[in-house]
C-alpha cells in the first residue's frame, strides 16, 4: 500500500479531497492573516485551499513523504513544506493560529501523539481541525468496493489499517484526550463525477490506499470479478455518473 505518488493520488482521492478542502477550512473558521498548519498535507489539497485564504508564505505543511512535499512545494511557491511526521512536527510551541490536518488522523501509527502535537504547535486559543472519512455507506465509492469485495471474498480487507477516528465520536474523544476546549464534531459531504466505469475502476490500480492495495493483490480472474461486481453493484452505468462521500470533522481550540 502506498500514498506517496502525487498523481495516482489526484486521480484516485483527489476528485473528493479537493472539493472537501473549502468545506473543512470553513469548518475550521480559516481566514485571511492567520498563520496555518496544514499536517499530513499529501500532494497539497487543503493546502491550496489554505494559500488561496491566506496566502502561501503564512502555509506549512507536513508530510513524511518526499514526493509529497515536493508536489506541495512545485504547487505552493513560497510555502514552508517539511517533510515530518504528524507525531513530531518541526515547528516551536504555539507557531499558528490554525492548525488542520484532513484525511489523515486516522493512518497515523499513534493518532494521540499527533492530535497532542496539533495543539502543542497551536498558539493559545488557536484552533486545531482534523476530518476522517466516514467508516460506513457514507463513501460510495469505497464502500461499493468493500462491499463487492466481501460478497466474492468473506475475508477481503479484513486487515485494512483504516479503522479508527472514522466516527465523531472517535474524533471528538481523540480530541478531547489531547487536551482540546470547546470540541465540536459535523459532518461535510462533498460528491465526485466518473466519465464512466473504467475511470471509477482506474482508482483501484493506482496501488493508493488499502482498497487498491487488495485489488492489485488479486490474480486476474479474482480481479476480474470483483470489477463486475462492483460495475453491478453501481447500476452498470453506461456513461457518467456521480457518486457522493461524507467525512467527519472535528475541532477544538488550544
């Protein structure tokens, strides 16, 4: 499984982590001159968003992947992009004003230490924000998957690494164990185009995330029935089609 090729990336989540972006830097009361931490920042979504707020040299970010960061740094001219883990950021004591961290708090190998951090690097009274995907139906393009997966394969995904944080109340008590106030949690829901089914299906051969990790594990027959399966399972759709998601966002301030 990997996350570190910027392209694949945008291909496969990018369709719904940019049009989630605004939503979460809303929900996180982003504005013009604040200072922003984006944490986990992967090929630069939020970022974006953030430097089209604020400007990019009031934007860091973090992310423990190279081509990550220099996907962000070819797109943020100006940016302070570092290449750090969540759980040890590079950054002094209360050095922003907001610090967000979108669609990541649940891959974290320690998700506490990483929530801790967000604060520590907050100023006093800043705001730190963190969204996850929801866990169940409300990603339709990944909960097809699974289920497809499952009804050819009881044991398919059954080790996927994406578990936790994926509910508000997961995120609100991860929240309120780093020491966060006025801890709130809501839903975002964003929606995705497909040109067609083959776009949908390329999303599992980029080798990005635990889904795609399972499908490019199969042999070709496997593989090719859990295609038509999940071509079922969407209504075989002859031409475009959209297909909606749901995260859940926290925050909390420092």
């Amino acid at each position: 499984m990997t996350f570190a090729v910027p392209e694949a990336y945008d291909r496969f989540m990018g369709r719904y982590s940019v049009p989630l972006a605004p939503r979460f830097a809303d929900f996180a009361g982003v504005a013009p001159g604040a200072r922003v931490l984006d944490v986990g920042a992967g090929p630069g979504a939020l970022a974006t968003e953030l430097a089209r707020r604020v400007g990019a040299a009031r934007v860091a970010t973090a992310d423990p992947s190279e081509p990550f960061v220099q996907a962000c740094r070819a797109r943020l001219p100006g940016a302070d992009a570092r290449v750090a883990a969540a759980e040890k950021l590079p950054w002094a004591d209360g050095s922003f004003d907001a610090v967000l961290s979108q669609l990541v708090v649940n891959f974290l190998r320690d998700a506490g230490a990483g929530a801790r951090e967000m604060r520590r690097v907050a100023r006093p009274g800043g705001v730190a924000a963190a969204c996850t995907w929801d866990r169940g139906p409300g990603v339709q393009m990944l909960h097809v998957f699974g289920e497809a997966a499952r009804a050819l394969d009881a044991a398919a995904l059954r080790d996927a690494p994406a578990g936790r944080c994926r509910d508000p109340d997961e995120l609100r008590a991860l929240w309120q164990q780093a020491g966060f106030s006025g801890v709130e949690t809501e839903a975002l829901e964003v929606e995705a185009e497909y040109q067609g089914f083959d776009d949908y299906w390329a999303g599992f051969l980029t080798g990005i995330g635990p889904d795609s990790a399972y499908c490019l594990s199969l042999a070709e027959g496997p593989r090719s029935a859990l295609r038509e399966e999940c071509r079922r399972r969407l209504g075989s759709p002859a031409g475009a089609f959209g297909l909606r998601a749901r995260a859940w966002a926290v925050r909390g301030r420092a």
